[in-house]
C-alpha cells in the first residue's frame, strides 16, 4: 500500500487541530503518518495538542463522538532544527503524532514547507497530504460529510 504523509498546519488554532486529529486517527487506511508543524503559536497550541494525544482533553464535536479509548497517541516532538536534521524515522506508524515546533510563524506556505521537506527526507511517502485544519472544519460545517 502507498505510504502517505498527511501534513496539518497550526497557529493558534488547538482546538480545529484536536478536532482534525480526532477525525484523522480514526482513518481505516493503515499506512500513513500525522504530521502537525506549530507556527510559533502564542495561545498554549503545542501543550493542548500534547494534552489531547495523552487522552486529557476530550474532543467536542457536533460531527462525531469523541473516543477515548483510542489514546494515547504517541507524540514524537521536534524543533524545526532538528526536524531539517532528521534523515531517518522510526517504523511507519498510524498511532504516532510527529510534532515540529517552528521557532518563528512562517506563514501558510513556509510552514507547510517544513512538514513536506521533513517527510520527504524522513518519512519517504508516496504522497503527501496537506490538510487545512481550518478549511477541515468549516467545509464539515458546511454539510460535507466524513466517510
């Protein structure tokens, strides 16, 4: 099977990000890999997506029932440092969160930029995703709905 990449962008934005995250882990597919880059959120973004992961926030969604039998997932963090370093990754894992910390707020295409360029030289997919966690949630609220 194609081994894919699904890269989400958050600044200051946890709470579409868990809900996004939540979605994403219930997936059936079995070879991809989550990848979130933090743009240098200033509103406790990273703790709340680590909170998340460990099972402590519990997601609210008028599109879903939240389940917390499916954590923890394990959160593997980086700087953005040490992320452009990172040749190799461990086995392919859907139960894992990569987790890049940018040290600066690159915008929408610099930190976008970073997730493919650490899953192009890390990860080796076949495809990369970009997921909006933004766009995710307002195009659900809008009545797309989820397979």
């Amino acid at each position: 099977m194609p081994r894919v990449s699904i890269i989400i962008l958050n600044w200051n934005n946890w709470k579409d990000t868990v809900e996004c995250l939540e979605s994403l882990f219930r997936i059936d597919y079995p070879c991809y890999d989550v990848v979130v880059i933090d743009n240098c959120s200033t509103d406790d973004s990273v703790e709340k997506i680590k909170e998340f992961c460990a099972g402590k926030i519990a997601v609210n969604s008028k599109f879903f029932v939240y389940e917390p039998n499916d954590k923890p997932i394990e959160v593997v963090e980086y700087t953005k440092e040490e992320a452009e370093k990172k040749n190799r990754f461990l086995s392919p894992s859907n139960r894992r969160l990569i987790l890049i910390r940018n040290d600066k707020n690159y915008g929408f295409a610099g930190g976008n930029n970073v997730g493919i360029r650490f899953a192009l030289r890390a990860l080796h997919p076949d495809y990369i995703l970009l997921l909006n966690n933004r766009f995710f949630n307002a195009a659900r609220s809008r009545g797309c709905r989820e397979k």
